[in-house]
C-alpha cells in the first residue's frame, strides 16, 4: 500500500468507515481514487463497501449498516423528490445513495406508502416508520448491502409500481442512465419496465459520464431531479424526450 492508502486504511479502522467524497476532497485526489484504493481494501477483506464510502468489515453486524452522510445536494434532490410522491402510493426506491437520502426524508414525512427495495440500507432507514416495506428478495451481494439476481427480477414482475425512484452512475442526455454494475443492470431495466413513472435522482457531475451498462433510455424517464449545475444543454435535450426536469 502507498502512503495515502495507508492513511486511508488507519482512519478506516479508528472512526469504522469513509465518505468517498470527504475523503477525496481532503487529500485533494479524484473521487475515482479513493474509489480505487476502497475496491483494494474489499479485495483484502479489510473493508464492506457502501454508498458513497465504506465501512471496517467488524463482527458488529450493526457497522455495516453505518451509511455516509448525503451531501447538501443529494438532500435538496431528495426533498424535491419526495414533494413528487403522492400519498398512498406504491414506489420502488433503487439502492444508491441519493435514495437512500430519498427514504431519510420519506421516513419523516408522514405519507402513507408501500416502498419496494432491493437495499437493505433503505429498509433499515424506513423501519418503523409507518411505511409497509416490502424487500424484493434475492442474492445478497458480496460487496454491497443490496439484493440482485434473477430472483429479485422475477419477484419484481409481481408488484405493480406507481413511482421507480432510481439514482445512476452515469449519464447523457441524448443517450439514457447508466449503472457501472453489471449485475445490477438487469435489476434496474425490470423496474424501470414495470413501474409507471420513473425518476431519476442524480447529481449533475454525473452527466456526459456515461458508466458501464445503459438501464433506460431517455424516453423511459418521466422526470429528472438533480442540481443547479446541470447545464441548460443538458435540461433541454432531457425536455425534448418529454422528461420533467427539475433542478434545485
């Protein structure tokens, strides 16, 4: 290990867990690289990646589900998404950690839904909430704390869902929502199919950034929430598809 990753791995072990983000921006590196240096303590068995960081893998089986904080961003996306979903409806909330901030503000809300998730982190955070959570079931995978396999896509045939609420790893606007996860990809395309609107949560910094697998295409998207740095190109090739494009 090089200096950093050593700096990294003592402060992983002494405070349990690291923001992508906060990390990134204190030694002054891209968040790729930190990206890269946490893939190598999962390698090792040192580390249980989350969204946006990771935690000391611990015999506490409670660590695991220590989340990072949203930022400032990710938390005005997530009210503006909220504000979107009326009472009593059904919604999917995709793993990711834009929705997870999404089920943070749901659990304070009040409103009266049924949420679908493959991620355990958002059934945990909507625990006795008054909101009915329904987990689709699966393979827990072994890096994340998400369900995914062809047993969460056959379960997600079953349920009939008002609002898919999904984050993404990378996008473009004349092009459609990226995820960098290929066993994810599949689990995102069924909820987009079987969800009657579809939302994308997502920072702007995400845009002309295309990852791995495309899961939808502009024209399965009803609405985009995201920053104000979304630029006004971006917002009118989105609106051309007929997308609601909500920045704040």
């Amino acid at each position: 290990m090089n200096i950093r990753q050593q700096k990294l791995l003592k402060k992983l072990k002494k405070q349990g867990s690291l923001s992508i983000e906060s990390e990134a921006f204190e030694l002054q590196v891209s968040s790729m690289t930190i990206r890269r240096d946490i893939q190598l303590f999962v390698d090792h068995g040192l580390a249980v990646k989350t969204h946006g960081g990771a935690v000391s893998r611990a015999n506490d089986l409670e660590q695991l589900f220590i989340q990072s904080k949203a930022s400032d961003a990710q938390r005005r996306i997530a009210v503006k998404a909220v504000e979107l979903i009326p009472d009593k409806s059904s919604i999917m909330l995709s793993n990711g950690s834009t929705t997870l901030e999404v089920a943070r503000q749901l659990a304070v809300s009040g409103k009266q839904l049924s949420v679908v998730t493959n991620s355990l982190p958002i059934a945990a955070t909507l625990f006795q909430t008054g909101i009915q959570v329904i987990l689709t079931g699966g393979t827990l995978r072994s890096n994340s704390l998400d369900l995914a396999g062809p047993v969460t896509e056959k379960n997600i045939n079953e349920y009939y869902i008002d609002i898919l609420i999904s984050g993404c790893d990378g996008a473009k606007s004349n092009e459609g929502f990226f995820t960098k996860d290929l066993e994810l990809a599949e689990t995102e395309r069924k909820s987009v199919e079987k969800s009657r609107k579809v939302i994308i949560v997502t920072e702007s910094y995400k845009f002309n950034s295309p990852s791995f697998v495309k899961f939808a295409s502009p024209d399965k998207i009803g609405a985009l929430i995201s920053d104000s740095g979304l630029s006004l190109q971006d917002q009118t090739k989105l609106k051309k598809y007929g997308i609601q494009v909500i920045t704040c």
